[in-house]
C-alpha cells in the first residue's frame, strides 16, 4: 500500500499547484470592459485609473480594483414641496443626467454611486429652493420657466464638479401644486380672473362712452358745417335765381308776368280740393281764361 500512496500525492500536490496559479494569476489580471474605468488601490491609497478596456495587470494580495460607470446615470429624487417668492407652494419632480467625470476626485469625495447620488439630492434640492424662492407661480407658467430651469441647471452643474461628476442635464419632471393647496388657490385665481374681466369690463365701457361722445361732436360739427354750407348755397341760388327773374322782366315784362301766373295756378290749384269754386269774374281767372295776349289787349 505505500507504493500507492505516492500518485495520490503526486495528484494532490500538481492539483495544489494549479490552484495556487490560478489564484497568482486572478489576483494578478483584471479586466476593464467598454463601458468602465477602474481604479487601482493599494493599500487605501488610490494609484491609478484605468480607462481603456482590455486586460490590465495588478500585484495580488496588496492591490484592489474599484469599478466605474461610464455611462450616463440618471437621478430621480423624490418630489419635495417648494415654497415660491409668491408663498405658494409646489411639488416639484426632477431628473438629472450625470455621469463620473473625475474617478480619482470622485473616489476621494463619495466613492459609491450611492453616495454620488445622495450627494447630489442635496446639491440639487438647495438650487431648487434658493431658484424658485425667488420666483412667482404665474412665471414658471410663461415663457420664464426655461430661464429659471436653466439656472438651476448652472448652479448643479458649478457644484458637482467637485465630487467628480459632470452633470448634463436638470430638467423638471413634474411641476404641481399640493393636492390640499388646489381648491383654495384655484379659487383665488377664479375671483382674481373675474376681478381682471370686470375691471376690463368697465374700462371698455369707458372708452366706449368716449368714442361715441367723441363721434356725437364730430357728426355735430359736419352737421352743421353741412347745413351752414347749405344755406350759403341756397342763398347764392336764390340770389342768381332772383337775378335771372329781373333780367328776364326786363327783356318782356308780359311774358314773365304770365310766367309768375302759371307758378300762381300751379302752387294754388295743387293744394286745392277736388273742387274749386271761383266767380268767373276773378282776377285770378283773368290770363287762365285769356291768355297772354289779354293785357295787351285791355291797354290798346
């Protein structure tokens, strides 16, 4: 039996030496993928970065490796109420882009993405507060609200940089007002927009008031521009009309009186019933009956 015992050492012994190298060998070679960086510490103190993939080589037992995303991370924070220059409050959701910039200064500052992130609430949750504090609730609905998240966005930005991160993107995710704030300030704002309608109300009513005052003086003033203008017309008429009787009584006085009979007869008879009694004998009737030739007549 003791000649048998030796293959199982032998067996034993190269199984023993083949774990040992695997084990030299994995402590030894690490791997760094596309979508990585890794960091070499030794002993607690960070040596190295690693950022480009492949097969990377390290001492065993002494160094560890810490792997990074490098891939963009989004951070959702719980909605928080905000308090706004106006005292309104609001719920307010956000999302945030980011990613590890600096893996060295991001291990020294918070380490875990964990941290990273916590971190990071509190940088964006103060921004929040100090932005909107200074705003009022009719501007986030205008077109001053990418103004005011732009801002945000500058100042996250500005102070992730010293964890390592750079931040690509705060945006709002949901912008609300509290569920037990609606009804009271949905009032306000009816009374408020009832309150705006009537003052506009009645400041069309003024100017209305005003435009028709204003177009009663203007039809006053053509009115009787027109009707003086008229007078002055007819009594040109009147005077030319006056003239052309007298030249043309001067020129036959027979024919004119008999002109001013027949204007006589018609202005009388027009207005008269359908009857008309007159003594055959009237002077009325005197050229109706004769004609014009009868004063010629009479005076011969």
């Amino acid at each position: 039996m003791i000649p048998d015992m030796k293959p199982n050492k032998l067996r034993i012994a190269i199984v023993g030496a083949v774990l040992l190298a695997y084990f030299i060998i994995s402590s030894t070679l690490y791997t760094v993928s596309e979508d990585q960086e890794a960091m070499v510490i030794r002993l607690g103190a960070p040596i190295k970065v690693a950022d480009a993939p492949g097969i990377k080589f390290k001492l065993p037992l002494i160094d560890t490796v810490n792997y990074y995303d490098k891939r963009l991370q989004t951070l959702t924070p719980q909605s928080e109420q905000v308090i706004l220059g106006d005292q309104k409050r609001i719920e307010v959701e956000t999302y945030t882009h980011y990613r590890i910039d600096n893996p060295l200064q991001f291990y020294q500052s918070v380490r875990t993405l964990d941290q990273a992130d916590a971190q990071l609430t509190q940088i964006i949750s103060s921004s929040l507060r100090r932005a909107l504090g200074q705003v009022q609730l009719p501007s986030l609905l205008s077109k001053q609200r990418p103004a005011t998240v732009d801002l945000i966005q500058k100042e996250v930005i500005e102070k992730a940089k010293s964890l390592g991160i750079k931040v690509t993107e705060v945006r709002f995710y949901r912008a609300d007002l509290p569920l037990e704030t609606s009804p009271a300030i949905y009032d306000r704002m009816k009374s408020e927009r009832v309150r705006e309608a009537k003052e506009l109300r009645a400041q069309g009513f003024e100017w209305a008031q005003e435009i028709q005052a204003k177009a009663d003086r203007e039809r006053s003033v053509i009115l009787s521009d027109a009707e003086r203008q008229s007078a002055i017309t007819r009594g040109e008429a009147d005077a030319e009309a006056n003239r052309i009787y007298a030249a043309a009584f001067g020129k036959d006085p027979r024919f004119y009186k008999f002109y001013r009979s027949l204007q006589t007869y018609g202005q009388s008879l027009a207005n008269s019933a359908p009857t008309l009694v007159l003594s055959p004998d009237a002077e009325f009737l005197r050229d109706f009956k004769s004609g014009p030739g009868a004063e010629a007549g009479k005076s011969k």
